[in-house]
C-alpha cells in the first residue's frame, strides 16, 4: 500500500499517468517523477529495492542505480515540497489507519 500511495501520489504531482514512469521511453518529467518514486521509496521510507522494482515493472538494477545516485532528485525543480508534502500526506494516512 505504501509503495502504491507514493508512486500514484508523485505521478499526480507530476501530472503524468503512472503507466508513463514504467515505459523505456520516458520525457523529462517522466524521469523526475521516477527518481522521486525512487527517492522517496528506498532512501528515505527503506522500502526493499525488489519491492519497487516489482512494482513499477522495472529492473532492480535500474532502481538501485538511480537509489544510489541521488543528486538527480536534487536537481529537480522543488523536489523538498514534493518529499515533504508526500511524506506528511502518508503518515496523516498512516495515523488514521491506526
């Protein structure tokens, strides 16, 4: 759920479809949103790699790439309020469940 709530929710964000970030052929947006899912998902919530790599249907090798180079989430335009603002949305989610 958790890796479900972060890909659509940054993929809104975005303004792209979810489906967009899983094609080999990706526009610069696509792309950020990628690293963002990625950022969010492995570096800061410690999601396992083969997880998110299962769910966007793209190889682990790429996942542990881009979690492993993260200066391309810094380069985007505003990606604090991106992290922030989706993190603070999942655990208001998170505490309402509990």
């Amino acid at each position: 759920k958790v890796i479900s709530f972060v890909a659509n929710r940054v993929a809104e964000l975005f303004c792209i479809r979810l489906e967009d970030i899983k094609n080999r052929r990706r526009t610069l947006s696509q792309r950020e949103a990628k690293k963002t899912i990625v950022f969010l998902l492995v570096n800061r919530l410690s999601i396992p790699i083969k997880d998110v790599s299962d769910y966007l249907g793209i190889s682990s090798q790429s996942i542990s790439y881009t979690s492993l180079n993260p200066y391309g989430v810094y380069r985007i335009d505003n990606y604090e309020n991106f992290v922030y603002k989706i993190e603070n949305e999942l655990k208001e989610k998170l505490y309402l469940l509990s």
